[in-house]
C-alpha cells in the first residue's frame, strides 16, 4: 500500500514525498500542535499519515482554509482526492512544521511548505 501511495503523490503537480510518520512521530505533533489546527488533529487519528511538501504550483485549496466560529478560528482538513477519496490533509503550524524539517531531515526549499497527510 506504501509504494502505491508514493506513486500516486509522485504524480501530483507540486507535490512531492518526504515520509510515513510513526505512532512516536504522530504522538509529539499531537501534543505541539494547537488545538484550534483540527486538520492536522484529524490527519493524525489516520492509520497511515505521511508529509508531503508542496510549492505553487500545486492547486487552489479545494474549501475554505480558516473557519470563523463561535470558538474562535479553526483550521479544517482539507480533501486530498488526488491520492484516495477518504485522504485528508491539513498544514501544520511553524512550530510543528520546523519539527518535521529536523525530526525527518528534510531538505525543502524556502518556497515549499508541509502537509500532513492522513489515510
């Protein structure tokens, strides 16, 4: 399921594959990321979560990236049809982003940013 997964992101314009996350990696993101990113807290619930980073060229978000509610501001999941009709993604924030970029060793350029990916 792995490699068919890599293949399929491989293939999205502006995408590009860096790592499967482990239940460890998954737990320390949970506990840094804030509670009002309810995207990457739904990515992480997935059995299989992996970061992707993206530059523009990938496309428009497919729905609102910020909510305005009664709670304050809320960061929804977003659909990531591209890799499975039940995927979702969602951005981390700087603090879990940086993580990911020293945790994984990741070499992005200044222009890409992460997402997680839940399945």
């Amino acid at each position: 399921m792995k490699d068919v997964l890599i293949k399929k992101v491989s293939k999205v314009k502006g995408i590009r594959f860096h790592h499967f996350l482990n239940n460890n990696q998954k737990a320390v993101i949970a506990h840094m990321e804030d509670k009002h990113n309810q995207g990457v807290h739904e990515c992480l619930k997935r059995s299989c979560v992996f970061v992707v980073s993206h530059d523009e060229h990938f496309r428009k978000p497919l729905a609102p990236l910020i909510l305005n509610n009664n709670q304050g501001l809320l960061f929804p999941s977003q659909k990531f049809p591209e890799v499975h009709p039940k995927a979702t993604c969602s951005s981390p924030s700087k603090k879990v982003h940086e993580f990911l970029v020293r945790e994984l060793k990741m070499y992005i350029d200044e222009n890409e940013a992460t997402l997680l990916v839940g399945l």
